[in-house]
C-alpha cells in the first residue's frame, strides 16, 4: 500500500511541457529519493505533489484521496510539507515567527508547543537563534529552519527540493546526517538532490528523472552500483 | 516677531495632527505592503465614512460611540468590497492598470458623492472643553482622538506581531507561495488585510469628522498628502511611515503658524521633493 502515488503524471508552464507520464510511488515510512540534471523537471514534480501547480493529465494519489488540481493550501492540511528548492523562508520574520507559520494550520496550532519542542531538540540552534531574523543566519542554518518549519505543520510525509544546494561540503555532510535523524523519527521522505552520491546513501529507493521522464527506477544501493548513474552523476 | 509659545503650540498641534496622519498613512501602508497595489482612492473610503458619522450624529442624533462603531464597521466593508471587486480581478496585472483601475474608483467616489449629498461642506460640532498647559491650548477635541489614533496603532501592531494571522500577513508580504505551502489561503490573508485597512480608513473618518468638514473633494485634502508620507517613509515600511507622518504634520503646523497654511503644504511637498532625491527608498531605508 502506497502513502503517494503519481499516476501518468504530466505537467508544465504554459506552451511548455517539464514532466511527461511519470509515475512514482512512495510506501510509508520510506524515503525516497529522486534525482536527474538540471532542468530535468525534479523541481515541477514537487510543485505538482503539493499543489503550486496543477498537473494538466494523470493523478496525484495521497493515502487514498486524489488530490490532482487541488490549491496548494488544502494539499498541506492532508499531511504534505514541502520544503522549497532555495528554502523560500520569510527572510524578515524571526526564527520563532518562522516556525510559528509552519504551525499555521489549525490541527498544528493545537499542538504548536509541543512541535516547537521537538524541532527544538532536533536543531538546538534554532533555539538560540529563535528571535534573530531568518535572512540573517547562514545557509546550513536557514535550511535547518526551513526543515524545522515543514516538520511544525506535524506532516505525513516531507518533500525536500535540493537540501543541499548553496551550501559548504562540510555542512551538506551534516544536513543530511540531520535529515537521517529526521527519517528516523518515523517521517516519510521524498527528496529531491543533485548531489546523487550523498543521497543514494539517505534514501531506500530511488528515480532517475531525466527531460520530463522517468528513466530509471530501483533500490538505492542498486542504482549506486548502475554503470550509467555511476559515470553521468557519481562522478566515479 | 512671533512669540515663541506660539511655535510651540504649533509643534504640539503637529504632533495631534500626526497622530491621524498616522493612521491614515499605515492603512495605506499595510495594503501596499502586503498586497503590493497602491489604493488611490483610499482617503476618499474615508470620506463615506465621514458622511456616515456626518448622518448618524448630526442628523439621527445618534451618541457618537455608536456612530463610530458604524463607521469603522463600513471602512472594514468598503475595504473587503474594494478587494474584491476591484482588486482581485487585477491582482496580475500590469501596474499602471492597477492604478488606473483604482483611479477610477476614485472618481467613481467623488461623482457619486456629490450626486448624492452635493458639494457642500457638511460639519459636525461637539461642544468639548480646552484646557491651557503652560500657555499652551489644548483642545480635548485634538487629544481625544490623537490619543484614540495612538491606541488603534498599538493595537495594529500587537495584531501584526502576535496573532497568526497578523504573522500571517506580514509573511505574505515576503513570500506568497511559501506561505501557501504553510497551508493559508492568500485571498483569505488579503481580505483580512484590506479589512483591517479599511478599519483604519473607517476609525479616521470617525476622528475626522470633528475636525474637518465632509465634501465630496475631502480626499483631495489628505489622499496626496497621505500617499505622500507612505513613499517618504518608504512604501510598505510601517515604521517608516509613523515616524514620516509626524515629520509631515510638523512641517505643515510649524511653518502654517510661521508663514501661512499654503506655505507650511509648500514647504512639505518641497522637503519631499528633496528628500525623494537624497533617500529614493524612503527615510528609514539603509543607506546603499
């Protein structure tokens, strides 16, 4: 039983087609991860699973509810956080404030205090920081927020769009160490990265998205040992 | 040689005057910031609900609390109403379209107004009590509502800072997608800000009406002059535009007692003129 399913999904911005038939599938509890070059469509896929844009054709699946063509503001209320590519944080509210719009939703509100812990314990920086502006932290920090904020609307599952981009070697390193202790609190993932070696070694599976199309699907450790992947993305 | 507890009468009733100034400037100001369209008609929203209290009070005879309640109750419709009517359907559009289409509200007002009630200046006058502080005049009708006009601005900013939907409003003003994605609906968000501008705009006119005459051409008198100070404290800039509305009102109040009324307005368009020259990005922007 999957938690989301894209069935036959295609997708684009005016005269232009970004995503072609594709299906994928994430089962609870799974991480996932998708990967593929520039401009190869990664980042329309999450704005069509939450809702910023509409797919023109196939369906969108969500633990059993079809949620194709809905605003993006109902999607987040079925239990979908999205964590954009560039983190698009509100550079000019505080941390606290940040988090606290995470917890938008009335059904988060209710639980703000207790979410605000855990993040919290997860980014102990973010609770030193919690009256500083958002723009004004660094980039390991500001994802690390931009994470927190999607984990206080208490999600099913976390759509992660490049968490890795613009940031030093070192703190990707530890990014994704905190995505994994992430995974480890039970949420389900689906992640989106152009650093294909650190991320097949996050996710259990994994799609090769390539101009709009799927061209590979398979487990993590599989795909790290494909010949293609190795030489186009690995850089071995 | 002019006595000099007159200057200083003159700054105090600039401060009073600032007040509404204030008010009038962060209403605008709000729904600039948060919506990114200037409402040129919004002095003359206003101006209906000067005619409101003018009705109620003077002609109904109703007690005045009431009558302002009504009034802030209209500005916060005539806000929603603006919103979706007019707003909405532009929202994407060009910026001159924006403006022409809230141009054309203006004249909209103005037109009906006088079809209306006519050109003529309607007042209303209560009968309240001066008191003399150091040589200094002040009338209870300044204080009252300047003091009135301090609260509503408190208010708005515990709203803007404390609520959700105050947080809510100022993240829209920063990014609107991801704040889609926290699961809020931008029309709701943008309701509720032209709402609350309106509020502004309907509390104004309640302070006005005892202190300026109603006419159809009332938003001629404050609409520049308010437009004025929310680009010299930097247009969307809430505390930009507070501390320009009191740099304003003194200028008019000072030199008005110095010179003459019209002086003190050339004064301050001069100094604006100036200024937009020296800080494009208003007095509170950092220096580049």
């Amino acid at each position: 039983m999957s938690m989301l399913e894209l069935r036959k999904v295609t997708a684009g911005y005016g005269h232009f087609t970004a995503l072609w038939d594709v299906d994928l599938t994430v089962a609870p509890g799974e991480a996932v991860a998708v990967v593929g070059p520039n401009g190869a469509g990664k980042t329309t896929l999450m704005r069509v699973i939450s809702g910023l844009i509409a797919p023109r054709a196939g369906d969108l699946v969500f633990e059993g509810a079809t949620l194709a063509g809905r605003p993006a503001h109902e999607i987040v209320a079925h239990g979908i956080a999205h964590v954009p590519e560039g983190r698009r944080l509100f550079p000019a509210l505080t941390v606290a404030d940040n988090l606290k719009m995470g917890a938008y939703l009335p059904a988060a509100r209710a639980r703000y205090a207790e979410s605000l812990e855990r993040v919290f314990t997860l980014f102990p920086v973010l609770a030193e920081r919690r009256s500083q502006r958002a723009g004004s932290m660094s980039g390991g920090e500001q994802q690390m927020l931009a994470l927190g904020r999607a984990l206080m609307s208490r999600p099913k599952i976390i759509l992660l769009d490049e968490p890795s981009m613009g940031l030093a070697p070192v703190m990707v390193l530890r990014l994704f160490d905190l995505i994994r202790r992430v995974r480890e609190e039970g949420y389900t993932i689906l992640v989106v990265e152009q650093n294909v070696r650190q991320v097949l070694k996050l996710v259990d599976r994994a799609y090769l998205l390539e101009v709009g199309r799927i061209k590979l699907e398979g487990r993590a450790s599989d795909l790290a040992e494909h010949d293609f992947i190795r030489k186009a993305y690995v850089g071995l | 040689m002019i006595d000099p507890i007159f200057i200083a009468e003159a700054a105090v009733n600039g401060i009073l005057l600032g007040g509404i100034l204030a008010l009038l400037a962060l209403g605008l100001n709000l729904i600039f910031g948060v919506i990114d369209i200037v409402w040129i008609a919004y002095v003359d929203l206003v101006m209906l609900c000067m005619y409101a209290m003018y009705f109620l009070v003077q002609v109904y005879g109703w007690p005045v609390w009431a009558a302002g309640l009504v009034s802030l109750l209209l500005g916060a419709l005539l806000g929603i109403g603006v919103h979706l009517l007019i707003i909405t359907p532009i929202l994407g559009s060009p910026p001159v379209n924006q403006l022409l289409a809230t141009g054309g509200l203006l004249f909209f007002i103005q037109s009906f107004a006088t079809f209306l009630w006519t050109t003529d200046h309607k007042t209303v006058r209560l009968s309240l009590p001066s008191y003399e502080v150091a040589g200094i005049f002040l009338p209870a009708g300044r204080i009252i509502p300047f003091a009135i006009s301090i609260v509503a601005m408190v208010a708005l900013y515990l709203f803007l800072t404390r609520t959700y939907m105050g947080t809510a409003i100022r993240a829209v003003s920063q990014d609107r997608d991801a704040m889609r994605l926290m699961g809020a609906n931008p029309q709701r968000v943008y309701i509720v800000t032209s709402a609350v501008g309106g509020l502004m705009a309907g509390l104004a006119g309640a302070l006005l009406i005892f202190q300026y005459s109603v006419h159809p051409f009332f938003g001629g008198q404050f609409g520049p002059l308010t437009f004025m100070i929310c680009v010299l404290g930097g247009l969307g800039n809430m505390v930009g535009a507070f501390v320009a509305s009191f740099i304003m009102s003194e200028i008019i109040s000072v030199s008005g007692v110095l010179w003459s009324t019209e002086m003190g307005y050339v004064i301050a368009f001069v100094v604006f003129i100036v200024m937009i020259f020296a800080r494009p990005g208003g007095i509170m922007a950092k220096r580049q």
